[in-house]
C-alpha cells in the first residue's frame, strides 16, 4: 500500500475504540493527491464508517482486515 507508514499512523490513532467523523477528516483529510491515506485506507477495506442519527455522529472505526494489517510482519510501525 502506498504511504504505508502513514496508514499504519492512521490505524494506530483510531486504535481499539471508534474515532468521530468529524475528528477523523479534521485530522486526516487533505486536498493532496499524493497522500490521501484516509481514502485509501477506505478504498482497501481497513477502515469503515459507522453512520450514526447524523454525520456528526458517524464513526470511524478499524475494521477486522485494518487489524490484521497492523499484525502482519511487512507493516511498517
């Protein structure tokens, strides 16, 4: 994957509990075609977005393929 050090940062901040929608883009989207390592990391299935009541209170969260990712022996930490 590419920037995978920078995927691993983003898994490693979501972590184990949910991240907000809103934090998660304030943190991690960018308008550089270069590093767009939020969509990315949604294209290939290691994160998700959890839809709440409304987008405010949408999640993001690691998905089972994002953990295994962080497990595998090639993840640069």
């Amino acid at each position: 994957m590419p920037n995978e050090a920078l995927t691993v940062q983003l898994l490693q901040w979501i972590g184990d509990k949910p991240r907000g929608y809103a934090e998660t883009m304030d943190a991690w989207r960018t308008s550089c075609p270069r590093l767009s390592i939020f969509e990315d990391a949604m294209s290939a299935g290691l994160i998700e977005r959890v839809s709440g009541a409304r987008l405010a209170d949408a999640q993001i969260r690691v998905t089972e393929a994002g953990r295994q990712h962080l497990r595998a022996p090639e993840t640069v930490a």
